[in-house]
C-alpha cells in the first residue's frame, strides 16, 4: 500500500511539472501586447531585401509613415498587394510613406524579394529576423496597420479595411485616418481589429 502510495506521489509531482512546463512555454508564445494609441515609436533600423539596413526614421515621410505587417504566402496578405501599392503611390506624393515588414520566420529574406517583384511592391519592404520589431508592436496578423505621425506618435492600429474582397469593401478605415491626420484632424477612427494569417515566430 505504502509502495503504490510513493508511486502515486511520483506520478503527481511529474504531472505537475509538465503542466508547469507547458504553461510556460504558451506565455513565452503569448505575442506582446501593442502600444497604445499616442506612444512614440521608438526608431529602430532592419534591413531591406538587398540586405541594406534602413532606420524607421530614415523610411519615414515628412508627414509621417504606415508600417504593415505583410506576407507572402498568407492569402489574405496577398488579397491585399495592389492595395497597399495604391496607398504608397496615393500617399508618398503627400508626404507619407509606406513600408512594408515581414516578420515570418518561413519566409526568407529571398522570397520575400522576388514575391515584391512579382507583386508589382515598390515601396520599402524589410525583413524582421527574430519578429523583434513586430513584438515591439505586438503584431499578430497579416496585414496589420500602424500609423505614425511626423513625430512618430502612434495614432491608428488595425485593419487596412473592412474586407478581404474588395467588392466587399464599406469602411476604409487605414485611408480615413489617412486623411484625417492630413487634414489635422483629430484621428477618429479607433481601427478594426486586424485580420488575416498569423505572423509564423521563432521557437
């Protein structure tokens, strides 16, 4: 009885470390939580495609600038492309800048260059080795919007719009704080939850 009673205990305590350790490592997946609205970005430097290191800074226009998480295989992303090309070519001659991040860890830096060709992307695209910089703003989807100022003060997150289709699209809601902020309005758009794939991390 004795001897059953010290294997029970062994059993237990082996349960418990495992669920220890499988809580563990499901907080270290949890992706960071993004920065709220009217935080200053920090600058930060990642490399383009060509392997030429560019600052947010230096990317940034005058007026400001729209970083967005992208992907190459994600359908949704992809559904995406010549929208994204239309704000950068729309927005650039306004003094705001487009530029693109991948953060995948299953798409190589290579890829990710000739799927932008491919694509017709001109503006910036740099790969974010380690997905720092997408949890430094608690990314998770692709694509996912973040507009700074000219100050590089957060004043929109979320989706581009409200539909992966364009013919389904009623709220243009990345365009609206476009504008407003243009215009030296306040931002009232608060920004739809973005949606699409995943951001593939590191282990």
């Amino acid at each position: 009885m004795k001897k059953h009673f010290i294997v029970y205990l062994i059993l237990a305590s082996l349960l418990v470390i495992v669920l220890a350790a499988i809580t563990s490592i499901a907080a270290n997946n949890d992706v960071p939580a993004p920065p709220t609205i009217g935080t200053v970005i920090d600058d930060f430097k990642l490399p383009d495609t060509d392997g030429k290191e560019h600052s947010l800074k230096s990317l940034a226009g005058p007026k400001g600038a729209v970083i967005i998480f992208i992907a190459t295989k994600c359908p949704v992303s992809n559904a995406y492309n010549e929208r994204m090309e239309k704000l950068a070519q729309d927005y650039q001659v306004k003094g705001v800048n487009i530029i693109g991040i991948n953060s995948n860890s299953t798409e190589p830096t290579a890829e990710v260059k000739s799927h932008a060709a491919e694509k017709g992307l001109t503006f910036t695209i740099l790969k974010d080795e380690g997905n720092k910089i997408a949890d430094r703003f608690g990314a998770n989807a692709t694509p996912e919007a973040y507009l700074l100022d000219a100050n590089m003060k957060l004043v929109y997150h979320g989706r581009i719009d409200n539909s992966k289709d364009p013919a389904g699209v009623a709220s243009s809601d990345l365009r609206d704080a476009l504008d407003e902020l243009l215009a030296g309005k306040p931002i009232t758009k608060s920004g739809g939850k973005a949606f699409g794939c995943t951001i593939k991390r590191v282990s």
